[in-house]
C-alpha cells in the first residue's frame, strides 16, 4: 500500500513539472477547436440573419438573450463577452421607442445580468452578475448591483474582460452618488 502511494505521488510530480503540465490531450483540443466554431457561427448568425452589429472576437453565450425587437440597435465590441442568461434591450415597450445598445471592446457581461435601452457600457469594463445597468458606464469600470453603480474605476481588461492586475484602480466612495475619492477630495475633507 505504502509503494503504490510513493509510486502515485512521483507520477504526479513528474506530471506537474516540465512540458507535460500544459499539454492538452487530443479529445480537448478538438473540443476547442468545434467551440470556436461554434462561437464563430452564433456571432455570424446574430450579424447576417438579425443584422445586429457584433464585432469579430466577441462571444455571445448561447443562453444569453439578445433583444431582436430592434436588432440594428445592439452593438457588441470586439472581444467582448456575454455570458449565460445575460439579457441585453434595444426596445422600451412601454414607452414605445427603440434605442442603440452599446457594449464596448474588451467587457464582460456577469451571468444574469440585464443591460436596459439606450445604455452605453465602455470599452474594458466588468459588469457584475445580476447587475441590473440603467445608465451608461464610463470606460475602465467595474459595476454592480441593483440598480448597477460604479464600484471600481481605472480597471483594464483583456480579451473577453478578463481582469489585468496591473492596472491601478481608483476606489469609488461609498456615498448615494458614487463618487470617486481623489487627492483633492481627500485635502478639502482634511481642511
């Protein structure tokens, strides 16, 4: 019992070191490769049959909704993310108008959450699952809650609004209006 264990333990050692730690088994590969293609056919699927305005790169969960009312009015930047049961509007029914929906380059779209009409997010910002965005949110943001409120400002994304940790970020007061805290804030509230 006692072999079989130290036997166990040098093979696993011996996989977490060297090549064999980031080789992919041929199974996972072609799985990959059909999900890109896949992706690649939803996104030309929105763009030609809907006529929405999906940039290359971008990934749309096939669980997301994306309002078809007024498809023209939706525009997703390049390597963006929706993920699942997100739900993006274009249209107001009850006030009857239909509006441009904007998502820029290098966001990403929580799990569940609801972008309204007429919202423009910027370019590398996060939007937290569940939020619920009845404004536009500035570049370089992260947003959340219900309704949603910048939490973070000064962030940076990579491809499908993946974090970067480099990036400083500004914390954001805790106050009903969201206000970010600067130097000048803090040397008017020492005086």
């Amino acid at each position: 019992m006692a072999m079989a264990l130290c036997c166990l333990i040098k093979s696993f050692r011996i996989m977490q070191s060297g090549s064999h730690a980031l080789r992919y088994s041929w199974p996972t590969k072609i799985r990959t490769s059909l999900y890109k293609k896949l992706i690649g056919l939803v996104r030309l699927y929105y763009n030609r049959v809907w006529g929405m305005h999906i940039a290359e790169g971008a990934r749309i969960s096939l669980t997301a909704k994306l309002d078809k009312t007024y498809p023209d009015g939706l525009h997703i930047g390049t390597y963006s993310a929706v993920t699942f049961r997100s739900s993006v509007m274009t249209h107001d029914f009850v006030n009857g108008v239909h509006l441009q929906t904007r998502i820029g380059a290098y966001c990403f779209i929580g799990a569940g959450a609801l972008i309204m009409p007429g919202v423009t997010v910027g370019d590398h910002c996060i939007v937290g699952a569940g939020s619920v965005v009845l404004r536009d949110v500035p570049p370089h943001s992260l947003v959340f809650g219900n309704p949603a409120r910048v939490m973070e400002k000064g962030i940076m994304t990579g491809e499908f609004g993946r974090r970067l940790r480099n990036a400083e970020a500004t914390p954001v007061a805790h106050g009903s209006d969201s206000v970010p805290i600067t130097d000048a804030a803090l040397s008017g509230a020492a005086s």
